[in-house]
C-alpha cells in the first residue's frame, strides 16, 4: 500500500495540473473540435473530422498574403490564454517544467516550399520570441515539425525584446505562421494551411520520473492482487 501511495503522489505531481494550467505531457488531437485555437484574423480555425497526418481530425484555415510586404511574418494558427485554446494547456512556466521543444504537424498547399515559425509570448501578446524551423516543408504534404525553445538555442530570436527567462518563464501564447514569399506579396489568392498533434513534453529527466512512476504502480498492483 506505501508503495502504491508514494507513486500516486509522484505521479499526480508530475503529472497534475488545474484547468488553465501548463499541462505536461500533452498533444492537442483536435480530436472533436477546433480546441478554441483560432486564425491570425481571430476566427475560428474550422476542424475537420477526417484527412489528418494519421487519417484522422486535424484543424484548418485560410489565408492570403494580400495585405503583407515581402518577409512579413503572418500568424496563421494561435492558441491563447484569452480564448482558452487547449483548456489553457500549453499556459505556464515552460523553463521550470523543462519544456524544451514544441513539436506539431503542419501542411499548407502554396506553390512552393515555405519555412515556418512559432511565436510564443506572455499575455498581452508582446513582445514574443519566434522560433524557427530550420528547414522548408513542401506543399500538399502533412509534415512533423519540432522548434528547439531550450534556453540559448540557435533556433529562437527575440525581435520585440524581452528575454528567455521573461517570455518562456510564463507562456500564454502559442502561434504558428510562415513569412511572406517576395513573389506572393500583395496577393489576393487563397490558400489553406493545416495543423494537427501540437505538442509538448516534459525533458527526458521528468519523463523518465513519470515512467517509473507508472512501473511502480503496475507492480505494486500485481503484488496487492
């Protein structure tokens, strides 16, 4: 019984976490619904219930570049403590719960190979560090892409300011979008982007915690029985 106790606190305490709180580990499936994440514009991304990376639900939006200078980043999914994206999973202090990548699935059908972005940031919305993919996704094709936000990554630049320790110690914003193509800019056509499996995860270190916890737990049971 002490041994099933002691895992229970371990686990719960790895793992717990109140509605509107960093919630680790933690996949959002847009598994029945658009999870309240919404478009650069504010709207509601529209979930689909079938053609996801592994065939099943994903979300989805639309965009254009009309309004956008060559370079200029443009948001295409956002979740945000504000809307309650994710029950507020992805809210709170990434630095001492060792989040150290963001990972999702992405798919958009423009003309060409684009390279995306996250942008996280605390409430208020600024200012924000982007991480950057560093590699181009091809058109028409779901996608795993993983963003390193470990503190002094090569991958993550802090245009608006702000330091790792201010913006990443009390995340409230999760966004993804891609630059403005030079050869788009201006343009009023329509494209689709996709997104599905927005995840984070505890460092090997935590996750390993949470293991043994569910070992001794499985052990501690056969032994009771």
């Amino acid at each position: 019984m002490r041994v099933t106790s002691c895992c229970m606190l371990l686990l719960s305490l790895a793992l717990a976490a109140p509605a509107g709180a960093l919630t680790l580990p933690f996949t959002e499936e847009f598994a029945t619904d658009n999870a309240d994440w919404k478009d650069g514009g504010g709207f509601d991304l529209t979930w689909n219930a079938t053609g996801g990376p592994d065939g099943g639900s994903y979300a989805s939006g639309n965009f254009s570049f009309q309004p956008f200078p060559p370079d200029e980043p443009i948001t295409l999914a956002r979740a945000q403590d504000e809307f309650g994206s994710s029950g507020g999973a992805f809210e709170g202090d990434w630095i001492a719960n060792n989040v150290l990548t963001l990972s999702v699935f992405f798919r958009h059908d423009l003309p060409f190979p684009v390279s995306p972005f996250a942008r996280l940031t605390q409430t208020g919305n600024f200012p924000g560090a982007i991480a950057i993919f560093p590699g181009a996704v091809l058109p028409n094709t779901w996608t795993p892409l993983t963003f390193d936000v470990s503190a002094g990554s090569p991958f993550v630049v802090y245009p608006e300011g702000g330091s790792y320790a201010s913006i990443f110690g009390a995340i409230a914003h999760v966004q993804f979008g891609v630059e403005t193509p030079p050869a788009l800019a201006g343009s009023p056509v329509v494209y689709e982007f996709g997104i599905d499996k927005v995840s984070i995860v505890p460092e090997p270190g935590t996750a390993a915690m949470i293991g043994l916890a569910l070992v001794g737990i499985a052990v501690s049971g056969r032994r009771e029985h």
